[in-house]
C-alpha cells in the first residue's frame, strides 16, 4: 500500500463527511422495508474501513468483499 499525500487525504476527509451527512440523513427517512437501513449498514462499515486506513496513513481502497451478492429480497 502507497503512503498518502496531503490532497488524498483532503478528499478522502470529505468523502467522509459526506458519507456521515448521508447517513445521517438515512436515518431519519422512513424505511418500511429496511433497504435503507441495510444501505446505511453498508455505508458505514465502507466509512469505517476507510478511516481505519486514513489513520495508518495509508491511501484507502475498496473493502475486500465490497462486490458481495446480497440475495434479492422477497417483494
């Protein structure tokens, strides 16, 4: 893995925050099915892995299962 410059680590710092407002505005959508919630899930364990590699100065990359099936959900 490749250290990170100061401009990666300013995107990926805002990216971040937008992750967090995203979530933020999730949660307080109604959510019947609970796909909003299974995508809430989702978004924060990726925000959660990037942080974790922004704090070993190292450039985030995508979770190594991120292209997971989920299975179809039942209508």
């Amino acid at each position: 893995m490749t250290d990170m410059s100061q401009e990666t680590g300013d995107l990926y710092a805002r990216t971040l925050s937008t992750m967090t407002h995203v979530l933020d505005v999730l949660r307080d959508e109604r959510d019947p099915d609970g796909a909003l919630t299974d995508l809430a899930h989702r978004i924060e364990a990726e925000r959660e892995f990037v942080r974790s590699l922004m704090v070993l100065g190292t450039e985030p990359s995508r979770p190594p299962d991120w292209l997971r099936r989920v299975p179809a959900r039942a209508a």
